[in-house]
C-alpha cells in the first residue's frame, strides 16, 4: 500500500484491486515459503489466483473469466516478445521477459487445477497445504499431493504439462476462448 493507492478512495476498484493483491501476497507469504524453483510458479501464482477468486466472489462468474482472459493475453503479448522458459523452471533471477510470461501463466496454472479439481476440492487441498506447511518451505510436489488428495485424483499429467511444456495446454485455451463476447472485448 502506498500513498498513491490511498488517493484513489477506499471505494475505488483499482484500490480494492491493490489491497486485494497486497493482502494475498502478504497472506501466503507469511503463511507458506516457496523452494526456491517454485518462487516464480506458487510465490507469485496463487496470490494472483486468490485474487481472481475474491474478483469472482465479489463480481460473480463473469469476473473471473475477464481475469482469465486478461492473464492469457497477456501470456501470449509477452511470449511474442521472448523465449519462453517452463514455468517449473523459471526463477525471480532470470530475464525479465522470461519471467513475465511466467507471471501470466502461473495464475492460468492454478485455475486450470481448479477447473479439474473442482472449487471446493481445490480451496480445500490449499487450505490443507499451508495448514500442514506453515512456517516450512513448500514445493511442487507438496501442492500435488495436497491437491490430489482433497480432490481424489491423479495430477501427475496436468502437473507435468503445465510446469515442464512451453505453452497453454489446448484444451485450456478451448475453455477460455480470447474470442469469446464480454467486458474484456467490448462486445
């Protein structure tokens, strides 16, 4: 929070919108510390996804797919501009532009589980994750197993695909259509 934010008003959405950011950040990262190869993918990925989730729960379905829809062209904008690098593989310390399309494609990542898992199942398999991990570091393998087990499934495939492959996985992007009519497009 800074000046500049307090200066729009406190009933302003691009306020809520930054309060709602810093408050995940600061959340999860008081709650959970990510090993250092998944700082960039759950450091930074699921405060982004939580607040996709408060948009949701605040403005209704609508909102989220605005959110999904933003984080993927920005996904595909920064791609255009750079190499990109697996998302389980970048770090904070790597080229900017290879993290930024990290940063637009690790909230995708989290609502691509959700999508599978289902929302109780994945709110569930998180809030278990930082319950049996307070306090400790927190990887990959942590969040799969949380998850698998809140949702009864295996999630080695999605797991290895979103974290190991360049690119969004096709049957997400047919989910997600860029094309489709709404707040984003102006349709």
């Amino acid at each position: 929070m800074n000046s500049a934010a307090f200066e729009l008003g406190t009933g302003n959405a691009q306020f809520l919108e930054i309060v709602t950011h810093a408050l995940a950040h600061n959340w999860f990262g008081d709650e959970i510390y990510p090993v250092p190869d998944a700082a960039l993918g759950i450091g930074e990925g699921l405060p982004e996804y939580a607040t996709i989730v408060i948009d949701e729960a605040r403005n209704g379905p609508a909102a989220r797919n605005a959110r999904v829809l933003q984080y993927l062209r920005r996904y595909d904008e920064a791609r255009n501009n750079a190499n990109e690098t697996p998302l389980g593989i970048t770090m904070l310390t790597d080229p900017a532009a290879q993290r930024r399309i990290a940063l637009a494609k690790a909230p995708l990542f989290f609502i691509a589980l959700e999508d599978v898992c289902g929302e109780t199942q994945m709110r569930s398999g998180l809030a278990h994750l930082v319950a049996v991990s307070r306090g400790q570091e927190v990887s990959y393998d942590s969040l799969r197993s949380s998850l698998e087990q809140s949702s009864n499934r295996n999630l080695a495939k999605m797991f290895r695909v979103w974290l190991n492959e360049k690119g969004i996985p096709q049957d997400f992007r047919d989910r997600y259509p860029l094309a489709a009519p709404g707040p984003e497009t102006g349709e």
